[in-house]
C-alpha cells in the first residue's frame, strides 16, 4: 500500500533490522525500543488491524510472536516478554499496518507503562456486561 512505512520496509524500499522472515511475515527490531530486542512482527500482506485479520494469518503471526519470545529468552537472556498489539489512534496505534510488539522484559528491567487498574461495583460492571452480551 502507497504511504504505508511498513509496506515500504517489506519492499526493501526503507532499511530494517530484521531479525527473522519466513514467506507470510517479517520480524524486525523496533527503532525506539522499550527494551533491548523489542521486535515487531509485521504481516508481508496490509492489513490496517486486528478488524481485519484473518484467522489463518492471525494464528500464525501469534505462533511466530512465541518464536521471537523464546529467542528473545534463550539469546538476550530475557526472563519474560510481553506481547502487545495495538488497534486504532484511539488504542495507541501510530503505524497502520497490523504489528505485533514482542517486547522482552529483564529482571531488574524497567517498568512498562500498563493500565491503572479500577474498582468497579458490581452494578457497574454488569451494565458493561450487559451492553456486550445482549
Ligand atoms: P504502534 O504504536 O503499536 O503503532 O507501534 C509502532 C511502532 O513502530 C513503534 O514502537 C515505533 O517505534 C516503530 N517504528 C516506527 N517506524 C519504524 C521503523 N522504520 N523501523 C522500526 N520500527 C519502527
Ligand atoms: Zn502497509
């Protein structure tokens, strides 16, 4: 797709690190990583997200996200990785073209951003719970 950087980097037209390929997807490492090794996996195909994943592609771009999360253990000495992918502005999402971060965590490794857990009562959450399942 025209504009799209990660097309371009697929089509060798912009330069990446590329720590694993096979013939649906690339992996690369993240420019501005959260930590050592953090690699993003990145479909060969454009698709803009999750919305519009399919389910073949989308199983077994997660299997080569464990690829990189046991070679992230076994090479970098990582103690654990999380797996994080973001779909629309709204959720964080600066590249629309689908990735899947692999960001491996050390120990003693810095603290990453996560959510601010609430507290819901229960009236709260059933009102969520309704809305989603009727
Ligand atoms: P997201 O915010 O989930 O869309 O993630 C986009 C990620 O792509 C960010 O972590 C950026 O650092 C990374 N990124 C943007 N441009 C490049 C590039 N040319 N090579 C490698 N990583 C990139
Ligand atoms: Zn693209």
């Amino acid at each position: 797709m025209d504009n799209c950087i990660f097309c371009m980097i697929l089509e060798g037209k912009i330069p990446s690190s590329k720590v694993y390929e096979d013939e649906i997807c690339i992996a690369m490492l993240d420019i501005n990583p959260a930590t050592a090794g953090h690699t993003l996996i990145l479909p060969k195909k454009h698709v803009q997200d999750l919305t519009e994943m399919d389910e073949e592609l989308g199983g077994k771009l997660l299997m080569v996200a464990k690829k990189i999360g046991l070679l992230q253990k076994e090479k970098l000495g990582a103690a654990g990785f999380n797996v994080v992918q973001n779909n629309g502005a709204a959720a964080g999402q600066t590249v629309p073209h689908f990735h899947i971060h692999v960001i491996p965590r050390y120990e003693g490794g810095p603290e990453l951003a996560a959510w601010r857990p609430t507290e819901p009562d229960k009236e709260e959450l059933n009102v969520v719970l309704k809305k989603l399942t009727e």
